[in-house]
C-alpha cells in the first residue's frame, strides 16, 4: 500500500524519541552526499596517471604540470572552508547544487582545452566546484543527528570515508582505463555526468531549509536562502584567508630568494586575518573557539601529514611507474589496483570501530614500513614487488582518513561543522600540495629512480612524525560519541 503524502510528512517529520522513522537518519540524502563528496578525490587521483600523457601533448615538463594538482588544492583549500562557512549560514542545498554544476562546466572546459594554461584553468574552477559537497554533507549528518537525537551517526561517517577513500584509491585505475580508451581528455570529460547525477539527486532529495548556525531555524526566502544570513558573511576575513594562502602556497610551489616577497605577503595576510577574526561579531574562523580547542588543531595537524605522505605515494610513484620502470599510463594504473582493493577492505572493515588512536598508530606505522619499501626500488624490480608496496600503502589511506573524520565530529563545534569539515578537507588539500612540490623538487630532470628514494626520505619522515604528533596526544583515548 503506497503511503498518503499527509503519512509520508508525518514520517519525515515526527518529532525524534517517538520510535517512528523520524528517530533514524534519512536515507535518501546518503546518495547526493556520497555523490557529490567524491567529486574531489576522483579528480585528484585521476590526474596522476594523466600528468606524464599531458606533458608530452603538451611540452610540458613535471615541474610545470604539476601545477594541474596544485592549482585543484589551492582552489580547494581556499574554497573548502570558505564554502563550509556559508553552508553552515545558509544551509547546504543551494551551495551543493552551485558547486556541482561548476564541475560539470570545469569538466567540458578542461576536454577542449587548447593549452597547459587552459588545462590549469578547468582544474582551479574544478577545485572550486568540488569544495561545496563534503562540507555539505557533514552539515546534514550533524542536522540529521540533532534532528532524530542519536549518537554519532558511525554508519553515515564511514560511508563517506569509505566512499571518499575508495575513490581515491580506484582513481589511477581508473583514470588509466579512460586514458587507454579515449586519450588523457577523458579524465575531464567524465566530470559531465557525475555533475549532472549530482545535480538531479540534489534537487529532488536536499532540504530547501535546515537547522543551521547555532541551533537557530532561520526563515528562507523563495529561493531558500535564509535572509538574515547575509549580514553575517565575513568577506574580509575570507579574502585574508586566501591571500594567506595562495601567497605561501605559491611559494613552496618552487621556492626562490627571488620570490621572497610571497612569504612576507603571507605573514602579512596572516596578520591581518588574526587581527580581524579576533575583532568582528561573526568571524569567518572563531579563532577565540579554534585556538582554545587543542585537539582539534591536533587533529588537523594529522590530516596534513597524512596526507602529505599519501599523496606524495600516489603521484610521485606513479610517475615513477611510468618513466622509471617505463610502464603505460594503463598498465601503471593496474599496477596501483592493489592499492585501491587494500584501501577499500580495511575502510570496510574498520569503518564502524571507533578506535581513533588505534587506526592512527598503525596508519603512521605502516606508512613507515611502505616508505622504506620504496628504498629498496629499482629500475627493473619485479611487477609483483611494486603491487606489494601498493597493496601496503592502501592500508593508511583505509585508516587515516576515516580516523581524522571521525575525530573532527567529535571535537568541533556542532554550530560550525561545515566550516571545521572544509578546514580538514583544506589541510588534506595542503598536504597534497606539498606532496605535489616535494615531488617536483626531486623529479626536477624527470621521474627516476634516484629521486624516488629521496622522495622516499621524505616520506619516511612525515610518517614518523605523524607517529609522534599520534602518540603524545591523550586526549584520542578519550574521544567518545556525544549526544546531537
């Protein structure tokens, strides 16, 4: 028997504790979340496979293509937390929708592009696009926890960790087949129906209007957008926010003495952000709340270091694999789908488990084994060797990740969980930003086997250190779900 639309109301909005369907999580909102929140990690993964491809279309050498991974994190970086803030003012629905038509136009952009400039383009607006799911998405998963007064909602977390760090890790693979099928412009082109699936999932199943900034229920205007709203964007801030970080990101790009002014311009902007964030009513960042909040900072550290470490693997390897030990784009990818099957099987595994520290120390742990597995690579080591260290380094991306995330819900303020969601997403950005230049430093005359084991040192050292900031950090044993 088809429900009533008067029953079909009074099942999504039964007030919670009543034992009804209102007391779980809705359903229906998993698909355009999962959906939209993999945007940004299949673009990032793809691109490893297609950099060697794209230079040699193009002319280009890996110091200047890597700036198609930079220019993503930089616009992600920026765009994450920025975005996160105004889902947190106006409510995710309208941000999603803007953000996933921009990866479609990014995608058809970057299919025709003429040139490396063009192609750099297309990937900045992407990263733009793609900033607004994920903050989204944790938006709704706190909303829906307030909502129906359950625990930390572990099924949902890990369904977009997993979905997150599967796609990540299937990237290659799959940006290798697409390559072999249709030339590196597919991996672009692609991008069209993923934003048009988003787009349709989004308009049918979002909520025109949440619970959001501070517990207070805001009225929305025809368009949805909540009307008071507005009056509390912090448009200084956020511009000071990303002068801060485009000046000192394009510096560790490739630092000179030449470009010493970026630096100071970032230590400037930094300043001046501080200054303002600390002053006005309705911060950008609180950095009064943030900087009390130690664990946090704690936890966004992490995700830096992780992230440096497995971005790093993912790109420098994979370029390795391909002018090094001279594998095809394809065959590199199918190299690499040991990394993605062993990603996947640990998210699945230890996704529900709330051990925090537990994942991390083994994470760090195996990132140090797999680093010093790379020491030991050669030109002509066999195929089943390199699928080894692959398979060992889809441990930490199964762990890390899931960890970070589900440390961030508990530790941030419920009232700017979009904002702390693209802040973690940001230093993820970050970390694979600096992956992408310590990668173009030591590949400076092409991918070889000597600066894959410099490469390796330095992986090596920001796992050990991710052990460490791990270690000394008791309050991990004491994170627990708190009630919505």
């Amino acid at each position: 028997m088809i429900p009533t639309l008067r029953a079909r109301f009074q099942q999504r909005f039964t007030p919670a504790g009543d034992g009804g369907p209102a007391d779980r999580f809705d359903r229906r909102l998993i698909a355009p979340m999962v959906l939209g929140s993999v945007l940004n990690p299949v673009n990032s993964s793809m691109i490893a496979v297609a950099l060697v491809p794209i230079g040699s279309a193009l002319g280009a050498p890996p110091s200047q293509t890597a700036w198609l991974v930079s220019g993503l994190y930089l616009a992600t970086a920026v765009g994450q937390p920025v975005i996160g803030r105004l889902v947190d003012m106006f409510g995710p629905r309208r941000l999603y929708l803007i953000g996933t038509a921009m990866v479609g136009v990014a995608g058809l952009l970057g299919s025709v592009a003429p040139n490396l400039g063009a192609l750099v383009a297309a990937r900045v607006l992407l990263g733009f696009g793609t900033s607004a799911a994920y903050p989204a998405a944790m938006h709704l998963t706190r909303s829906e926890a307030e909502r129906t007064g359950r625990d930390s909602p572990a099924g949902v977390l890990t369904a977009l960790a997993v979905s997150a760090q599967t796609v990540s890790v299937i990237g290659p693979t799959l940006g290798g087949l697409l390559i072999g099928l249709g030339g590196w412009r597919t991996i672009f082109l692609v991008n069209v129906p993923l934003s048009l699936a988003c787009l349709v999932l989004g308009a049918l199943r979002l909520p025109k209007a949440t619970k959001i900034a501070k517990g207070a229920d805001r009225a929305a205007d025809a368009g949805g957008v909540p009307v008071p709203a507005a009056r509390g964007i912090d448009l200084p801030g956020m511009a000071l926010f990303a002068a801060l970080l485009v000046a000192l990101m394009v510096f560790l790009m490739k630092p000179r003495a030449e470009d010493w002014y970026l630096p100071v311009l970032a230590l400037l902007a930094g300043a001046a952000f501080a200054r303002r964030e600390l002053r006005v009513p309705e911060p950008f960042i609180d950095l009064r709340v943030l900087g009390g909040n130690g664990p946090l900072l704690a936890t966004f550290l992490r995700q830096f270091l992780s992230y440096t470490t497995a971005y790093a693997f993912l790109y420098g390897f994979t370029q390795w694999l391909e002018e090094g030990r001279g594998l095809h784009a394809a065959a590199a990818g199918l190299v690499l789908l040991p990394l993605s099957l062993t990603g996947l099987l640990v998210s699945a595994i230890t996704g529900r488990r709330e051990a925090v520290r537990g994942k991390l120390v083994v994470g760090s742990l195996v990132q140090i084994a797999g680093c010093a597995a790379m020491l030991t690579l050669q030109a002509g080591s066999a195929l089943w060797l390199l699928a080894a260290i692959g398979a060992l380094m889809g441990v930490p991306q199964g762990l890390n990740g899931l960890a970070n995330q589900n440390a961030l819900y508990l530790q941030a303020d419920p009232a700017r969980i979009g904002s702390a969601a693209g802040l973690l997403r940001t230093f993820m950005y970050l970390g694979a930003m600096a992956a992408s230049a310590a990668d173009a430093a030591f590949f400076q005359h092409g991918a070889d086997t000597g600066g894959l084991h410099h490469l390796s040192l330095f992986m090596l050292a920001g796992a050990v250190l991710l052990l460490a900031v791990t270690v000394i950090d008791r309050s991990l044993g004491t994170l627990t779900p708190r009630k919505a």
